[in-house]
C-alpha cells in the first residue's frame, strides 16, 4: 500500500497523502493548515472539547469531510508521541477496512503538525458521503411496525456488520450515528461506517460479537423502538445463519449491562469540563452547570437564595437543620423564570466525610437528574450543583439549581383536593387517575430505574391539554439505574406509595391500580394474587392503615 501514498513535508507539517488526491493538497490545502474552517465553501458541523468536524466543497465535484482531533492536554500529546495519533488511527483502520472490503467513507489525506518530533495537532481528510444520512436519523420515532422501506435498511446495516466482524475489526463505538445511509430509488440501501478511530483488529469470538451487536441493539432501541432493534438482530441472524433465539436473548442481556454503563457513565460527566457543561472555580464557590445556563444566572440565584435565608426565613419552602428549599426567580438573560433551590447542610463529621468522596445528596441528586433524562423518566431538570469548599465553615453547604415545574403539586395534595374522601367522589375519574399513576410507576420500572424513597410528596403530577394527567419524580437523590428492577424493588416501590397516598384512592381503585401495574406483563392469576398480598403485608408494615371501602361500589376481583 505504501506506492499509493506519497508524503508531503512541509516543516512543522507532515502531509500523507493517497496519490490521486496528492494533486488537490498541493493545489488547494498546502500553506492552509491551522485555517481550513476559514476556506471558503467550508462549513463547521461540530465543535466540542475533543475534536472540529466541517465539510469543505473545493469544487462543485469534490466535497471533503474534516476531522480535527485536539491535543491540548500534555497526557494526549504523550500518547501521541509514544504510540500514534487519532487521526493516523484512523487513517490507517480506514485504509485496512477498506482493503478487506467494508464500506467507509475514502481516506484522501493525514495531517500531523509537529514540534520536537511531537504531534501537536492532527488532521484528517476523508471523502465526504453524498445524499447519505445517519442511521439515527432513519430509525428515530420508529414506533410502529416495522415497513419494507425501514427492514432494507436495517438489512443493508446487518451485511456492514457482518463484514466489519469477517474483517476481525471490533468497533467499540457501533452505535447508530456512526453509520451512514445512502438510499437511491431502484436500489439497495448503501452503508458506511464511521469513527473507526475506536476499535482494534483482533480475533472475534461470539462473546466480542454480541458485544458489538449489544452496541447497535441499544443505540436503536434508544432513538427509535425495541422493534427496529429486534428487527436489525433477526436480519443479522439471517445473513450469518445465527440461532435468531439465543443470539437476541444473549444481545438483550449484554444490552441491559451496556445501557446501564452507558447512562452512568454520561451522567458521570455532569461533574467534568466538557463539551456540555462547566466547572468553574472561585474562593467561594465551586460551580458545575450546564453549558447553556449563563454563570451570572447562577450567581443571581445563589444569592436570592441567601437574602431568603438571612431575611425571610418564613418564605422557604423547607427549613430544616440539614435542608433549605427555596423558590427564586431570575432576570438574566434567556433564562427568566421560576427555580427550585435545594440546600444540603453538611454538619459533623460523617456527612463531610461523605461529601468529600462525592457522595452528598447534592451530587447524587445533581448526576441523577441527567441519568433519568437519559433514561427517558420525567424528573424537573437540574441546571447547576453548587458546592462551598470542604473546611471553609463549621456547616458547609452545598445547592442544586432546578427548573420549577409550573402546574404541577404534589402527588398526595393532587388526591387531597381532586379526589377528597366522600362517597361522592367521581368513580371513573379516580379509577383512570389510579391506573394511569400504576402505569407511570410500570413505565419508570421498566426503564431501570428504582427510586429509594417513592412516597406521594415525592411524585409531582400536572395536567396538559386535554386533560391528560403527567407525572414526575423528585428527591432523586435515592435514585438508582439497575439492569432489572427485582420484584422486591416492585413491592417495596408500590408499599411506599400506597402507605403515603391520601385516602381519597379507596381500596378498590388501589387494587385496579396493581392490576394496571401487571397487565402487560405475562403473569397469571395467582402470581397477581401473591404480588399485591406482598405489597399490603409492607404497606401494613409501614403503619399504614386501609381506606374504609366507599359503600356502593364494588371490590375488584384479582
């Protein structure tokens, strides 16, 4: 393959070049480097802390895409120095990929500028995939039956995959946005496959291969439906002649463990400088916020806050020895409205001990916000977790900063008042607002989410439009992301509510509740039975004391 490439030096900057494209380097882009986004006809796509993506049009026949990867850090130039660069990395897998016959978009040019033989900076130069979109943008909102339009696709992206395995490459980034598809009427749909920077050629075994199907199940089943994911691993078995049965059992266990280190591990990153939010550091304060709430607003509602505390301690919403919640309102700019402020007092030892390996309520309650977001579970979004440095006071403190949600109350001042507790209460109203409640609690459990502490002041509930009941959680300083919710989670979920609930919810529109909870799973009659008998020994644990039944209706029968 070297006789196809020819090297540009031009010091500090180090061209490798196929040789067709040799001609527009030297034309085009040699005494550019460091400037390309300032070209003419070129175009930035994505911008972040890790690398630039743009699209150049030289001409109206030769479009480029161009990858920048950033080295600001001296731990990523070392490694660059001692192995090699993201952009030779991937260079060099595209051009390997593309010899055993996988379709990637064609490698043009590698750029590396470079100081005392170390890469500082590094470009790469690919052809740029005409008409071609992203699988994520064909499979989002893919909630229906599968069409013969959407199984060629993902027939098209079972061969790809099944030729990056024949190719012994194991991508570990396979998700949807980093497959292309290119559909042309009359034809079959063409794939490509993207950022290869992330992967290593090594043998693959069935264990490497559901990993990497698990990947693209996930990534699917996350933009679009179970069904598209379901769809995409029978084609996949047909074209390799897989067992359909125990590879989509084998890929849905590995997905459940991808999907929860996929979300932990993004939430993580709410306590990092990125791309997404911020972290900045004064005498006081310690800030992570997210990158589109303005650092002035952040400041405006911590001291709003503090003027409540010193000056109107009536107007908290909570004043408690180690919680403060208050309700402030800013004026900055885009970001006019209502916030709630949660402050946690860490007093004494243990709780600064806590905190001080990161495991305040704040932080658990700050990482959780953007682990339910993407878990797809209501919760009022945070916007930033401010923390006083460790030492600074006897008590110090630390707040979360989030949306207030505006129509809503909580959920057992919502029963109160809607549903108080007289026989003339409306029967069907309370009997669809019970149901649709088990089934926001079903729906928050079949994501993998188990809350600590499910009481009804923790649940807020609103209504939209049309009269369509929402609902949402809050202290989710308690919440855990699990593969599964065991069944005793389920119990002890549902035994916290049912305690907690007014008794305006009789006896019979509970047990309607927990026949909503399981009707779509395939339990029979008794297991029900057993199930809520479960669930009443708990809540009778928990002190909790039956509605009277209301008379003249009637008992539902498990």
């Amino acid at each position: 393959m070297r006789d196809q490439i020819q090297v540009i030096e031009r010091p500090p900057h180090i061209w490798v070049c196929a040789t067709p494209f040799a001609g527009v380097v030297r034309e085009s882009l040699l005494g550019r480097e460091g400037a390309f986004d300032s070209m003419s006809g070129a175009t930035i796509l994505k911008d972040n802390d890790a690398r630039t993506i743009m699209s150049i049009n030289l001409n109206p026949d030769k479009h480029l895409f161009v990858k920048r990867f950033k080295m600001n850090s001296f731990l990523e130039r070392a490694k660059a120095f001692l192995f090699s660069s993201k952009a030779y990395r991937e260079w060099f897998t595209l051009r390997s990929l593309a010899a055993r016959e996988v379709k990637v978009p064609q490698p043009l040019a590698l750029l590396e500028t470079r100081r005392w033989g170390c890469p500082v900076d590094c470009y790469l130069f690919t052809d740029q995939v005409r008409n071609a979109v992203t699988l994520r943008e064909l499979v989002s909102g893919s909630d229906v039956a599968l069409g013969p339009e959407l199984r060629a696709v993902l027939r098209a992206v079972a061969v790809l995959v099944d030729n990056v395995h024949k190719a012994d490459y194991y991508h570990k980034d396979l998700h949807t946005g980093n497959v292309l598809v290119r559909s042309m009427p009359g034809a079959a749909p063409e794939t490509f496959l993207l950022d290869v920077h992330r992967g290593s050629f090594t043998s693959l075994r069935r264990g490497r291969i559901v990993d990497s199907l698990a990947q693209m199940y996930h990534s699917i089943r996350h933009v679009g439906s179970w069904r598209a994911g379901i769809g995409f691993l029978r084609e996949y078995a047909a074209v390799t002649r897989f067992d359909a049965r125990s590879l989509i059992r084998d890929v849905c266990e590995t997905a459940d463990r991808l999907r929860v280190r996929h979300i932990t591990s993004r939430a993580a990153r709410s306590l990092q400088a990125s791309s997404a939010y911020r972290m900045d550091q004064t005498p006081d304060w310690r800030i992570f916020r997210r990158a589109e709430f303005p650092y002035d607003a952040v400041v405006e509602i911590v001291k709003a806050h503090t003027w409540q505390v010193e000056n109107a301690r009536s107007s908290l919403v909570k004043d408690h020895p180690t919680r403060r919640i208050s309700i402030v309102s800013t004026d900055a700019a885009l970001m006019a409205r209502d916030y709630i402020v949660k402050e946690e007092l860490h007093q004494g030892f243990l709780h600064n001990l806590g905190r001080a390996l990161g495991m305040s309520r704040s932080r658990r309650s700050w990482r959780n916000s953007h682990a339910l977001r993407l878990a797809g579970v209501p919760a009022p979004e945070a916007y930033a977790l401010v923390e006083e440095p460790p030492g600074r006071n006897a008590t110090n403190s630390s707040l979360v900063i989030s949306q207030r949600e505006a129509g809503t109350v909580p959920l057992d001042r919502f029963v109160r008042e809607r549903f108080p507790a007289n026989p003339l209460a409306p029967v069907k109203d309370r009997r669809r607002f019970a149901r649709d409640l088990a089934r926001f609690v079903g729906r928050v459990h079949e994501r993998g989410v188990y809350h600590g502490d499910l009481k009804a002041n923790n649940v807020l509930v609103g209504e939209r439009e049309g009269g369509e009941t929402v609902f949402s959680v809050l202290d989710i300083d308690r919440v855990r992301i699990v593969r599964r919710v065991s069944n005793d989670m389920r119990v002890t979920n549902l035994a916290q509510l049912n305690a907690s609930l007014p008794a305006g919810l009789t006896r019979a529109d509970r047990l309607a509740a927990f026949r909503a909870y399981w009707r779509c799973r395939p339990s029979g009659r008794q297991v029900v039975r057993s199930f809520v008998g479960a669930v009443m020994d708990l809540t009778r644990a928990r002190k909790h004391v039956w509605p009277v039944q209301t008379p003249g209706t009637s008992e539902p029968q498990l």
